[in-house]
C-alpha cells in the first residue's frame, strides 16, 4: 500500500492532536470538574436573584433610571454586573491576591 506524503501528514497531525486532547483530558481532575459546575449553579443563583430583584412583581411594571425593565434589559444588566465582577477579582490575580475580599478594602482605610 502506497501512503502519500499529504496523507501521511495528515496521519501525523491526527496522531498530535488526538495526544493534545488526551493530555488535556487527563490534567483536569474530577474535583476541577465539580468546583466549575459548582461556580456554575452559584452564578446561575446570583443571576436569577439579581433578576428576580429587578423584577420583584411582573403585574407592577418596573422602571431602573427611567427605563422600563424588561426580561432582556434585566438579563443584560445582570450579566454586566456579573462579568463586571469576575473581570475585578480577575484584576487582583495581577497584584498577586488570590481574589476580592469586602473585608481587605476595610482594614485598608
């Protein structure tokens, strides 16, 4: 059987990803997996409280700065919100804190 240098190339490159993909596989761990579903359903906890505070009643129309609030502007300002967050303790990663911590900002002042 005859293999051309294109396919044989091809072979190659299958072989490193498929190596890529099972060295991957194996440096996530089961407890990785659990803490990320875990930070998953407390941001869907916190998504749905901050919604459900802009939109206490249904049958009483809503407004935030004048603006009615609606399903989709609710769900954009909790996700700004929400980013806006992840964005800050991702921030503190750089000064070498490992998160944002309320009570730092008090023992500062």
């Amino acid at each position: 059987m005859k293999i051309t240098k294109q396919r044989l190339q091809q072979i190659i490159q299958e072989e490193i990803n498929s190596h890529k993909a099972s060295q991957l596989n194996e440096s996530i761990d089961v407890e990785d997996v659990r803490y990320v579903e875990e930070l998953a359903q407390s941001l869907r906890n916190v998504y749905e409280e901050y919604v459900a505070g802009l939109q206490p009643d249904l049958k009483t129309p809503q407004t935030r700065d004048g603006v009615p609030v609606t399903g989709e502007n609710a769900h954009e300002e909790a996700k700004e919100m929400i980013l806006g967050t992840i964005g800050e303790v991702i921030d503190t990663f750089e000064g070498g804190n490992t998160g944002l911590n309320e009570d730092d900002d008090v023992n500062e002042q």
